[in-house]
C-alpha cells in the first residue's frame, strides 16, 4: 500500500508540473526555450570529430529530442530556433564553439535546421496524445526526430559538397545511427518517466 502511495504521488507531482507549465505565461515560456536553446550549445561542445566525415558526433541530438518533450511543439520548435538564430548572429555556442552565418550555410549547417521541425513533430504528439507516452511509442517518436533531422543534414551536405547519394550517406548518416538510437533511447527513458499519463493533463487526449 505504501509503494502505491508513492507511485500515485509520483504520478501527482508530473501532471502537477505539466499543468503548470500550460499555465506559464508567453514570457516566462520564452524563458524556458531559450534555457533549452542554451542547453543545446552546452551539448554542441560536447564533439568527437570522425576522421571519415566532416560531421563531428555531438550531444546536441538529445537536448534537441528532449526541448520537444519538456516544451511541446510549438516551444520546443522555438527553443531551436532561437538556438540558430542567435547563433547565425555569431554567438559560438554550435559544435567547436562556432558561429555565424557560415556556420548555418555551412556542410553541417542542414542538422541544425533540422532540429527546428524534430523539435516540434515530438513535442506536438507527446503533447496531443497520452496514449504514445510509452516507452516503444515515446522511441520510435525519437527515432522520427532524427531521421528528419537526418535528410536535412544529408540534403545540405549533399549540397555543399556536391556529393551523390551513397557518398552523402556515408558522411552524413550511417556513422551517426548507433550513437543517435543511443539518445534516443535515453530520451525515450526520460520522456517515459517525466510525462504525466493519465487523464489530468486535460490538454491531452487519446
């Protein structure tokens, strides 16, 4: 009985949590993607570079996956785009403390973009539906994520490097898959223990 206690305040204090965060006001939601927009550039610098590929491995997948999660759709969409925003205006905080519109425009340029409508896609369906809000639902919602952040880092790359189709996914995708699946398993975790299942969250519906 005590464990069923625990659980159910558990349980309690999320949908508590979210109920306040769809009560925040404009500003201090404007706040929290910009928080999240900063946590992105704090797993940017987080960089292996591979030798094969001009793309580095980075943290910033999961900040990204998780900005969705904790902001919905339409904030978490906007937490990514502040964070290329600010940091098309030369603030450094992409991978390897970069900036600038070169940056956007450049080989690596296309997986930021990405991140804007990754971002929003799983923040508006964990938000619209309780009934993806398991873990299998909440992975394969991730694995969505990225692949779209994927064909937009693919497509630019293909671009700026004037490369075909088996090359750009030799550079810009199949070294990346097991690291990401990796993330967004981790954020699937997350996602799984921190959302709010049941029927207060009366913004969500089956």
């Amino acid at each position: 009985m005590h464990l069923a206690n625990v659980i159910d305040k558990y349980e309690y204090t999320k949908h508590q949590l979210f109920k306040r965060r769809d009560e925040l006001s404009v500003l201090s939601r404007l706040c929290l993607a910009f928080v999240f927009s900063c946590l992105t550039g704090l797993a940017a610098q987080v960089r292996i570079p591979l030798p094969f590929t001009p793309v580095p491995v980075t943290g910033q997948v999961l900040a990204v996956l998780l900005s969705g999660v904790f902001l919905g759709g339409y904030y978490g969409g906007l937490s990514q785009i502040l964070y290329v925003g600010v940091g098309a205006m030369g603030v450094p905080w992409f991978n390897g403390l970069s900036g600038g519109l070169t940056a956007v425009a450049g080989v690596t340029g296309g997986y930021l973009i990405g991140f804007v409508p990754a971002a929003l896609i799983i923040g508006w369906f964990t938000d619209r539906y309780i009934s993806i809000r398991r873990f299998h639902f909440q992975l394969s919602l991730m694995a969505v994520g990225v692949i779209v952040i994927y064909v937009f880092g693919a497509v630019q790359l293909s671009i700026v490097m004037n490369t075909g189709f088996l090359k750009t996914m030799r550079l810009a995708v199949l070294p990346f898959i097991p690291v990401d699946l990796m993330k967004a398993a981790v954020a699937a975790f997350i996602s799984t223990s921190t959302l709010p299942k049941g029927v207060r969250n009366e913004k969500a519906y089956e």
